[in-house]
C-alpha cells in the first residue's frame, strides 16, 4: 500500500522568502513521485516528477524537489518565492512498474505576501 | 493546439437526477482517468480506462459509470446512488497507463 502525507495544509511565505513543502510517503515496493500545483478551479500542472534517477529534480518555474530514501521524504523547495506561487500544491506517488495509479496527498496551500 | 477539455465547467443538479460530465483529448492518449476532488481530501479516483471498450473501478465508483466507445472520449455519469455527489471532478489522460497523468481544467458540480 502507498500513502503520502504532506504537512502543513497552509504555509505562508513572504515574497522572495524561501519556500518549503513537505512530503513523506509509504511505499512498499519502490516508488515515483510527483508534485503537482493547482491554481483556483483549474485542473492540476505537474511541477516535477522522481522516476528513480537522479535524487535531485529540477522542474516547471523555479521548483526542485530531493527524493531521500532514508528519511522517505520529497519536499519541494523554491529559493526566492513570487505572488505568481500563491496556488494548492499536491504531492503524489505511485508505484514505478506497470499501472501508475495516483494516490495524492491532501494538499498545501501556499500563501505568498508582498 | 493540443489538450484535455471538459465541460460544462460548472454544473448543478437536482437531487434524484442522473448527469454526464464530458472529457474529451486529442492528445492521441490510450488511457483516461476520472477523479473526484474535496476540501482537505486531495484526490481520489472514480475509474480509469486503458483503451478503448474497457474500464476499470478505481476507490469510489460506487453511484459513478463510465464509457469508453471512443479513444477521444470518456465520459462520466454521476447516478442518483451517488450520496454526496457535489464535488470538483477532474479527468486525465496518458500515453500510456504507465505514463505520466496529464489533467483537463475540472467540473465543478453542485447538487441543489
């Protein structure tokens, strides 16, 4: 079974700040990752993904995520945030053979203040 | 220009009425996936289908049917058995069942 827990529903950063999104995840055998991020009533964008590669991905806008095994984490980070951030980011894993079948975290949302 | 659209965009229904929400692609992808969205409950999915003339329960089908007649195409029918029905639901779409989900903009349905 495959779980993902991202901590925080809420986190404020001010412009230009550094921005933190947390995600752990279960995963029995190994695992990919993904963060995706949602703007108000719109469908989801992926930001990146982790497919057993490199542990460090750089994605869309800014965005990078580390996939550490030891401490089954894939946060999302971003040095310097901008007003354009402020959305509801997703984390999700799925299983890395055959069906990729999503199970999502319950989500971020990341407030951005001038 | 290439793309998953849905529509309507929004949608409101009366109690006891079946309704059919519309996905269609023309990315080419083989597999479509249907997933019901809640506050504070991330995503969950309702059915996904790899090809054509075939689908697959995901975790919440019950009160939820789908078809798959054509590749382009996958729509969804909420029943009247579907409890709590108000919901955002969006639709996503793959190469592949093993690639990467790519999703449409969503549906917003309310129940009156």
């Amino acid at each position: 079974a495959q779980s993902v827990t991202q901590l925080g529903s809420h986190v404020s950063v001010s412009e230009g700040a550094l921005v933190l999104l947390r995600c752990n995840y279960s995963s029995s055998v190994p695992p990919y990752l993904f963060w995706y991020v949602q703007y108000p009533n719109q469908g989801l964008q992926l930001l990146l993904k982790y497919t057993s590669a490199a542990t460090l991905v750089k994605g869309i806008n800014g965005f990078e995520a580390e996939f550490k095994k030891s401490e089954t984490s894939f946060h999302l980070t971003k040095p310097s945030a901008h007003m354009s951030d402020a959305a509801e980011y997703f984390c999700a894993v799925s299983p890395n053979t055959g069906f990729q079948k999503l199970v999502f975290g319950t989500g971020t949302r990341l407030l951005v203040s001038p | 220009d290439g793309g998953i659209t849905q529509s309507p965009k929004y949608l409101f229904r009366k109690e006891g009425q079946n309704v059919t929400l519309s996905c269609e692609q023309n990315l080419n992808h083989d597999a479509m996936y249907w997933y019901r969205q809640d506050p504070g409950q991330g995503l969950r999915l309702i059915y996904y289908s790899q090809i054509v003339n075939d689908f697959q329960k995901g975790d919440i089908a019950e009160g939820y049917s789908v078809s798959r007649e054509k590749k382009e195409s996958f729509p969804l029918t909420v029943t009247s058995a579907q409890k709590n029905p108000t919901a955002f639901y969006l639709c996503a779409s793959t190469r592949s069942y093993t690639d990467t989900q790519y999703f449409g903009p969503g549906t917003r349905l309310t129940v009156l």
